[in-house]
C-alpha cells in the first residue's frame, strides 16, 4: 500500500492512496477518515487496518487520475536527517575528497555510532518532478541516491520514500566542518513519488538503489548498488537517531549511499536525476543553479 501526497490545479493539498500506478484515492474528502494529513494518517496505531477499513467502505471519494494533480514531496512538519558512511562505497568517497578527513571517514565506518546531520526542513525539501539545486559557490557536486525511513513521533519505521541527497563534495572536502553548508541549502533534498508502507515493502535482500543521470537527452551516469551492502541496520540508525531526541511531527531519515560518481563527474544546471527504488518507484527532477 502506498500513500501520496498531491495539490490540484486550483492550490488546494491532498493525500490519499494509490490505486495502481495512476489513481489516488483522496482520503481528505473521505467522511470517516480522522486524519486530516498525510502525517495523522501515519500516527494512526494499525495504520494497514485502518486503510483497508476507509478504502471497503461505501462513501468511498472517486480516485482522482495522477496525470490531473501535481504530486508532492510526502512529508507534513517532518524534519529531515541523513546518515552517513553507511556504504562501503561512501566511506572510500568521503575519504577521497580530503585526505586530513580520511581517518575520521574510516573511523565512522567502523563505529559503533554512526554519523547522523540534519539534512532538511520541509521548505528546503523538492518533490517528485520538482527542481533539486547545485550550489552557486561549488564546483563539484553530485547526487546522493538513497533510500529514506519514514518514521513516526513514537520513533517507529511505518513506510520508506525515495531521497536524494544533494552534495557539495568540494566544499565538504575542503573542511569535514563545512558538512552543513554542503548539505543544507534551498532544495538540497528530494523525496517522493510517494511513500510505501513497510508492510508492503519487499524483504531488503530484493531492494535494489538505482541511479542514472542524463544531459540533453544523453545518459551521463548510471550506477546500481543494494540495501544489503549496508554496514548498518534500519534499526541501528532509528536508534541513534532517537537517543536524547524527541520528532513530535515524525522524521524523514535518509540511510546513506552506496553509488557514487568517478571524481570528474559533477552535476550540471538542466541535468536530470532518475532515482529508483526496488518496491516504491522513481523519483525524477531537473537540475537548477541559481536564481
């Protein structure tokens, strides 16, 4: 079961469930359903028994095509966090980017704490089709696939999303203290289509990250890498990311990547990035730079 966030022509937000690969079901217009956003809906406490019981009744809302509304990054008041160093891939990049910072790369990989920055406020958070940014003070910058816990104010693991982490590696590699400033800026993040309940994921030994970036109709870049090849749990980041830390709106937590791009290849404003995500979908949207 996946639900989607989505605003009309008219301005007005909704969410609601897919139905199949091109419907929503909108549950705001639903007469007994209590919540009155995307976020409530995820406090719900059996959140699969509650959509089953709105979707069978008979005052059931008309689904609304796709294709009719613009979708949105399916998030409410959620902050969003990013984990880093999960991969064995990242460590070996990170450690790349500067070499007075390459031990504590090495060192994070094998601790038992994992690296944990705030990524994003909702404002600074692109959704499906919307533009991501590349700084205007970086020269080297690229996309982080990854994919993202959906976590709810008790701290429980209720649906996953697609993220893309935007990066500035120069500027994190000229200073390991310059990591907010080469992460945290206007649409730094993406997330969406939409989120996938963890009930209806695929076990993670089938969930596959894919990444492809194209230039003018040209694929510039491409790389694949798995869940599996994690050095951490979904379980061990939730952990630290809750100890001594409250999320009363629930948190976005994106888990790191494995797929990073050779050293000479560095976003360009008009690319577009595809990401894709074994049991959720693809996340797609233009580069900008600048105004």
């Amino acid at each position: 079961m996946q639900l989607a966030k989505y605003r009309t022509s008219s301005g007005e937000t909704g969410f609601g469930v897919l139905e199949g690969s091109k419907s929503i079901v909108p549950l705001g217009d639903h007469p007994s359903c209590e919540a009155a956003n995307l976020f409530e809906l995820l406090e719900a406490d059996e959140i699969v028994a509650t959509l089953t019981s709105l979707l069978a009744s008979e005052d059931v809302p008309s689904a609304i095509a796709i294709e009719e509304v613009q979708l949105e990054a399916p998030l409410d008041g959620q902050e969003v966090w990013a984990a880093g160093v999960t991969y064995k891939r990242s460590k070996t990049a990170r450690m790349e980017e500067s070499a007075a910072a390459a031990s504590c790369y090495d060192r994070v990989y094998a601790s038992d704490r994992p690296e944990l920055f705030f990524k994003a406020t909702p404002n600074r958070v692109a959704g499906p089709g919307q533009p991501v940014r590349i700084r205007v003070d970086a020269s080297w910058n690229v996309p982080e696939p990854e994919l993202a816990l959906v976590i709810n104010s008790r701290k429980q693991l209720v649906g996953f999303t697609v993220g893309n982490d935007m990066s500035s590696r120069d500027i994190e590699g000229d200073n390991p203290l310059y990591l907010a400033q080469a992460k945290v800026y206007n649409q730094s993040c993406g997330l969406g289509p939409w989120i996938t309940l963890s009930s209806a994921m695929p076990p993670r030994s089938e969930i596959g990250i894919q990444l492809q970036v194209f230039r003018n109709t040209e694929r510039v870049f491409h790389g694949e890498t798995h869940i599996e090849q994690m050095a951490r749990s979904f379980e061990d980041l939730i952990g630290w990311l809750g100890r001594d830390n409250s999320f009363p709106a629930g948190a976005i937590l994106l888990t790191g990547t494995g797929i990073v791009p050779e050293n000479d290849f560095t976003l360009l404003p008009g690319d577009r990035i595809d990401i894709s995500i074994d049991g959720i979908g693809t996340l797609s949207a233009p580069v900008i730079q600048g105004s």
